[in-house]
C-alpha cells in the first residue's frame, strides 16, 4: 500500500497524526500475521488481485480470437478494473502491431515468420513464445454438393494453388490434380472459392501444409494461393458464402466450421491420391491422423510483461483456464499434459 502524504489534511497537527494512525492500522491490517485467521501471502494476494489495474491490448489471428475472448471475460469477472482489448485482423497484421509495440499480446494460429521476428528484434522488442491448442483446417463445400467426397492434397493445389488462376469449373482442375498426385475426377461444376486471404494465419498454414511442396517441386510460388478468388478476414462470411453457393469451396480454421456443420459439408481429406480420406473432428486433430492441423500461440512482449501486473496476472492465467476450459469453450483441442507442461514452463522461464 503507498502512503501519499500530500492527500493528507492539514488543518492541525491532531488532524494528521489521527489520519496516519487510521492508515496505519490499515497497513497493519493488511499485513496481518497468520494467527489472525489467514497467512500473510494469503492477504496479500487478496490485497493484490483487489486492486488490480490496468490495460491489456491483444491483436491477431481470428482463429485464436475466441480462445482469448473467452479467457478475457473470465478473467474480467475477477479483476473488473483491468481493461482487455481483443482483435482479430489476422495472424500477420497482428504481429505487424505486435511488432511495432501496439499491442502486449499477438494471437497467432502459426509461428513467427524469420521476418517478422527480425523486425520484433530491430524494434527490441522480446517476446515468449506460447502453444495454447490445436486446430485443423476444414476445407468445406456446400451440403448440395454431392460430387465432392475426398480431396487430395493434389487436388487442392489443382483448385487453389498459384497454377489454378482463371480456373472458373471444378473440372478445370482435373488435369492438373492427376499431374501433382490429386484424385482427379473433379465435377463439371462451377468453381466459387471463398476462403481466408493473405493477412490470416489460415491462409499461411493451409498453403505451407498442403501447397508449399508440390509447388516448390514445379518451381511455382509456394508462398501464395491463385489471387482471383473472394477472401474474407472473417471466417462467418466465408461460411455464408459456401453455404449459399450449391458449388462452392473454400476453407476455415476447422472450430468456425463445426459449429456450422449443419449448413455446410466438412470434405475428408487424404495426403496421397488414393490414401485414407480422413474426417476432422476433434479426435483425428489431437491425434494428428487428420492431415491438415497446427498448433495456436500466443506471443506475449516480455517487457511489458516485466512492468505489467495486470497483463503478467492474465498470463498466468491464460496458462490455467486458458489451456483448459477456454480451449474446449472454443471449440478447439487441448494439448496433450506433457505439451502443456513445456507451455508452462516457458512462460514461467521467460
């Protein structure tokens, strides 16, 4: 507790000796021993939690969003006075503000690109890396379309990838999967694509799991997915449009898909042409039987951390109820005990 005495009256000399009294026995009271119905840390974490403050500011990936929306009004319920601010522009526009010191904590459905963490470093700014849960990445169509039951990882590279440009039918694609290991037999159908664009974390994880290396094996760009289809930063109106549309395909963070199950159509997926088409559910991305799933962070600013009660307070507890009940609220899977072991201790390492 800090004593500021210029609040103090001044009438008389009385009047200040009675008020430093009465706030000393405050102090007192609040340092009391254990023999007087509770230990001293006990006390002082009720004194510290009371008086709890401040501001935490949290930007990124959309697919990480609900996990820290759900962890900020828990954690408000507790700690009213502290203000929490999420957003989710995207993975990589996250690490931009994150980057440029606007925001303490970056959501990321990825991790930190070598140049993102290289202009983190030239702005000195630190950072603790922290995996939360898993995600798969559900790639849909609308529940009309009963042409589409399996796709390779060669036909998603012959509909999506950057030698797919001006292809306007599914069918437009067919060559090209059966060339880059696909199943072909794609419909004479009309192609909608509506999935996430270049600022989101789903955008880069979906072409580095299933694109980068045909691409690279055809020195084709293994950064970019065709540029002519409709991106969305939010994941609600890709779902709109796929459902809307009795053709259409596209992708999202596989959380935002399960929860509209009953109005699109989750297509299995095989690696291989010919391979298992596995289904994704929760049971097949924690086990990693399902081939298109990534790990989630959250990156915290180490300094901010450093001089922050309020936000080191919320980090603590996001390694709890964040790692647990947030995930499953969520939607999303929980990392195995060991994995959240290491998260812990990185976090408390940092």
């Amino acid at each position: 507790m800090f004593l500021n005495p210029v609040s103090l009256p001044s009438k008389s000399a009385l009047t200040k000796l009675t008020a430093l009294a009465m706030a000393f026995g405050v102090v007192a009271a609040a340092c009391g021993s254990s023999d007087s119905g509770g230990s001293t840390a006990d006390s002082e974490t009720t004194g510290a939690t009371d008086s709890l403050s401040g501001d935490v500011v949290i930007s990124g990936s959309s697919t990480v969003e609900p996990i820290s929306i759900v962890v900020a009004e828990s954690f408000s319920a507790d700690h009213p006075d502290v203000n929490i601010e999420v957003s989710g522009p995207g993975t990589g526009d996250g690490f931009k503000l994150f980057c440029a010191g606007e925001t303490d904590i970056s959501d990321a459905s990825r991790k930190i690109k070598d140049e993102e963490a290289a202009t983190c470093a030239d702005a000195g700014i630190e950072y603790v890396e922290l995996k939360v849960g898993i995600d798969g990445i559900a790639v849909m169509t609308s529940t009309e379309n009963d042409a589409v039951e399996c796709l390779a990882f060669g036909d998603l590279y012959a509909l999506a990838g950057p030698e797919s440009t001006g292809f306007s039918k599914w069918s437009d694609a067919d060559q090209l999967a059966t060339e880059v290991g696909g199943n072909g037999g794609l419909p004479d159908a009309e192609l909608i694509i509506s999935a996430p664009g270049p600022e989101s974390g789903t955008y880069d994880s979906f072409i580095e799991i299933v694109m980068s290396k045909i691409a690279e094996s055809r020195e084709q760009d293994a950064k970019n997915a065709r540029p002519d289809y409709s991106s969305a930063a939010d994941d609600n109106v890709i779902i709109e449009t796929i459902s809307s549309n009795p053709t259409a395909f596209g992708w999202v963070g596989f959380a935002f898909a399960d929860l509209s199950k009953d109005s699109v159509k989750l297509i299995p997926i095989s690696k291989e042409a010919g391979g298992d088409c596995i289904e994704p559910n929760a049971e097949t991305i924690a086990s990693g039987e399902y081939p298109i799933s990534r790990s989630l962070y959250i990156y915290v600013n180490k300094a901010k951390a450093a001089e922050s009660e309020a936000l080191t307070a919320f980090v603590d507890y996001y390694m709890t109820f964040g790692l647990d009940e947030a995930v499953a609220e969520a939607d999303y899977v929980a990392l195995t005990d060991d994995v959240k072991a290491e998260t812990v201790a990185a976090w408390e390492g940092r």
